[in-house]
C-alpha cells in the first residue's frame, strides 16, 4: 500500500543522506535550512527533531535555534526517556492497542502514566514518526503512516487480494460466525476492508463439489495468484486440524511469489514448521494460541485465590481434553508451593453427547427443570453427572478447572440447580471467551483471536512493522476475564450436602 510521506520526514531524509555522504558537511542554522528548502521554521525543526531522535545532531534552543552534527554519535549509550516512550508506544502500534489510523492519546496521558515531560513526549513521537509509525493530523497524533487520500485509492477492480485457505470441513459462512474463531476472521476481515484489500476464499482440496467458483485445489490456486499478478497480496492459510503433509505441499507453492504466508494455528499444533526449513526468508508467520500460557493464567489465577487441589471433569474423554489436562497439571506441579489437581474416573453419555454436539439435550433439560423442585429431576441430574458429583462429593477440590466455556455453563446451571453457590462453594475458571459466555458469570481465559485477527491484517497491509520470532511465530495474548466465578477457598461442607442423593 502506498502511503504518504510528510514534508518534515522527506527532509530528515534527505539531510540524514547528506550527512553520511558528506564528512565535513556543516549544518547552518535551522533559519537557514528553512530558507534553503522553501519550508516554513516549524517544519525545518520537525525535520530536527527527527534527526535529533537518531542521535545525528545535538539541538540547542536559544534566541537562535541551532542543530549541530554529532561527528561521532554514541551507540552503546543507555536509551533515554524518549526511547523508552518511543519504545512503548511502538510495541503499543504494533500489537493493535494502538489502532493504525486511530488517534493517539493526548500527551498530558503520557506525561501522567509515565512521568516524563512534554518535551520528552515530544521528542519520542518526532522519532515515531521518522519510522513513518505515527503521523501527525491537525494537532492529533495518529498511529501508524500517512494515509493518500481517498482520491488516490485504486478502484475497486484493482483493489490488491488476499487468498483464504480453508480445510474441507471448512465452510465460508460458518467460519465468520464461529463462537470459537470468529472473533479472529471478523477482526481481520474488517481491518482489510478498511485499507481497501479483499478476501477471498479457496480450499485446500476439492469438498465433493464437481464445479466451484473459487479455487479447490493446489494447481487451480497456483492458477489464480498468476492471473491476479501485482494485486496478489499474500495467502492466509486456516483449517482446524493441520496435517503437515499438506502445509509442506502449500506452503513452498507459494513462496515464489514472494508475498506473506500467514497460518493461523487456532488450536496449537503447526509449530513442526520454521522459517529456517521453508527457506521463507521472512515471508512465512504463524500466528497461533498458545495453549500452554492459557493454561497457566487460570491455574496462577486459582492458586493465588488459595485453592491448594484444582478439579478436571472429562479429562480423557477426547485427545484435546487429555493435552489441556497434563497442562494443567503440569502447570500445577510448577508452583510453589505446588497446587494438586484431582481428576474424574470417566464421563457419562450425556456429556459425550453434549460436547460432540454443541449445547446437546443435557442443557436445554437443566434448563426446563431449572424451577422445579421435583425430586426425580434431582435424581436423574446427579446420575447422569455422576462423574462430576464424585470429583467433588469424594475429593478435596475446591475449585474447578473447567475444560472450555460450554462445559463451564454446563456446570454452572447443574451448581445452581442443586443450590451450590459461585463462588461462594466453589470457584471456576474456564477457556475460550465464546461470546455465549457473557450470559454467564464463570470467569474465563481469551486466547487474544482478536489481536490475532489485526495483526495478521497488517502484515498483509504492510504499513507497520509485525515482530515475530526467529520461526515467524506469533503467539496470542492470553488474558484472564474475570466475572467474579473465582474467590478464596470455602468450608466444603455445603458443597457436599448439596450433592448428596
């Protein structure tokens, strides 16, 4: 995407070229150089001030404004408050807090959360915005670069493509609205239409369909970038389950046509992949939730509410199950002190049922039995949770680490139907943040899809820098929502009589 540059920072340049061909250049005075460039003071001493941010020239204030090249600038000095706060602020643009074409917070913010001066603030956003990461627009400093107007835009018909693999089970429309990934398509999706690149979709291999419109297979792909030509932008690689037979067909397809490669790992299993193997060269990212420090967030978050045994329900009933459940264990043993984790023998058919159809028959009957005070519905529940009742009736847990959001409201309606109170009795954490879960209040870890989602847009975009590891790796943040389902450890007692036949 082409972007506009600034008068200032097209000076700094040309004057920072200047000083590196030309040793015994002198710079004349900040008056002089704006009569020199035909450009008003103020610009001149924004272009400085770029230069002064590089450590290139020395700026001295006084009734004659000066900038004096520093023959010999120091690179091993430590990095002042400017740095520091260009620093911050650069990790901010980056990570998608500070939303490219969003303003700024206004610098008494700054001069407050991080104590520094207004013309410290000053001198880190003129070293921002020499990187082309802020821009200026009115008196409002703006993240990321200098936009072209709208006039400028390529026309619809030339707008640039991003390619979207998807696997076979994969639908279009379903995808978007996945409780699960959504948030990561729809974020991504929205970032591209906003900087006027489109999405369209293709597959990883033919669905059954005898004809289709977008591409279904490696060859047709191949097929299509060649034809979009300059207005191929990048491929976005997506599917639940990755095999890595065919990421090592795919992927070195499309590195010749030297655009990025993003896969987004939504489940955690392609780091068998590296840059250095693919030979990528920088053009291949993965951008991925990061189970492991998940699974750490809700175990720190119970154990420094002082809960000494954690309880799992349904930890070996599936292989995604068993994989959170040894990290969480695992997470468990490497506290100190360390927090014990007790686990459920097996899990009865209704919750088999239920989490291999989504919310299943078991719900929607705790929820029509919810206002009744019928004994046999009492007993049908505590049967058919029997494995449940048994992790929490013969254990000592007095919290629950619950495998993802369905199985939490699950658990929440069950405790409320037999009068067990949360937090009160007991305390709960669970994963995904699926927007369902605002119904409900269970405290839960979100992956950061959304983040995910704006970060993979502009890496396509290319108008700010996307910092990945060595592997191209970019994992999600995992935050902890807290709605209040976590509290101190509570006399068990309760708990008990409350599951008792």
């Amino acid at each position: 995407m082409n972007m506009g540059t600034r008068t200032y920072e097209r000076i700094a340049r040309d004057l920072e070229q200047r000083i590196s061909d030309d040793p015994s250049y002198e710079l004349p005075s900040i008056r002089e150089l704006a009569s020199q460039w035909n450009v008003a003071y103020q610009t001149m001493w924004m272009a400085m001030q770029v230069l002064a941010s590089k450590g290139l020239v020395t700026l001295a204030k006084g009734r004659r404004s000066q900038a004096f090249r520093n023959m010999h600038p120091r690179t091993d000095h430590p990095p002042s408050a400017a740095d520091r706060l260009s620093a911050l602020v650069k990790e901010r643009i980056e990570n998608g807090v500070y939303k490219v074409n969003m303003p700024l917070p206004k610098t008494g913010y700054f001069a407050i959360t991080e104590h520094v001066s207004y013309a410290t603030i000053a001198r880190a956003f003129f070293q921002l915005a020499g990187e082309s990461l802020v821009h200026r627009k009115g008196r409002q400093w703006i993240a990321g670069p200098c936009r072209l107007r709208s006039s400028s835009r390529p026309s619809t018909g030339a707008y640039p493509i991003v390619l979207a693999l998807m696997g076979e089970n994969d639908t279009w429309s379903q995808l978007f609205q996945s409780p699960f990934v959504g948030r990561f398509l729809v974020t991504f999706a929205n970032e591209l239409v906003q900087h006027s690149v489109q999405l369209s979709p293709a597959w990883l291999w033919p669905g059954g369909a005898a004809i289709s419109i977008v591409p279904t297979n490696i060859d047709e792909a191949r097929s299509a970038i060649r034809k979009l030509g300059h207005r191929y932008a990048g491929t976005l690689i997506h599917s639940i389950f990755p095999k890595e037979d065919w990421l090592d067909k795919w992927i070195p397809m499309l590195l010749p046509f030297e655009k990025p490669i993003v896969y987004f790992d939504r489940v955690d299993k392609g780091g068998f992949l590296t840059r250095g193997a693919l030979g990528a060269k920088g053009l291949y990212y993965r951008l991925h939730m990061d189970e492991r420090a998940a699974v750490a967030v809700a175990v720190r978050a119970l154990a420094e509410s002082g809960h000494p045994v954690i309880g799992m329900h349904g930890a070996e009933v599936f292989e995604w199950t068993r994989q959170r459940a040894e990290l969480i264990t695992h997470a468990a043993q490497q506290l100190r002190p360390p927090v014990a984790v007790e686990t459920a023998a097996a899990m009865e058919k209704p919750w088999v049922d239920m989490v291999q159809t989504g919310a299943g028959g078991l719900l929607s009957r705790i929820e029509h039995e919810a206002g009744t005070k019928d004994a046999r519905a009492r007993a049908r529940l505590l049967k058919d949770a029997a494995s449940l009742v048994s992790l929490l009736a013969g254990g000592r847990s007095t919290a629950l680490a619950c495998m993802n959001d369905v199985w939490a409201h699950h658990y929440y309606l069950i405790f409320k139907f037999l009068g067990i109170r949360v937090p009160q009795d007991i305390s709960m954490v669970a994963f995904d943040n699926i927007p369902e879960s605002i119904n409900f209040p269970v405290s839960t870890i979100d992956f950061g899809f959304e983040r995910l989602g704006y970060l993979a847009a502009h890496i396509f975009i290319g108008d700010i820098s996307i910092s990945a590891d060595k592997n191209g790796a970019i994992p999600g943040a995992c935050t902890l929502v807290d709605r209040g389902s976590i509290d101190k450890p509570c006399d068990r007692r309760a708990l008990v009589r409350a599951l008792k036949p």
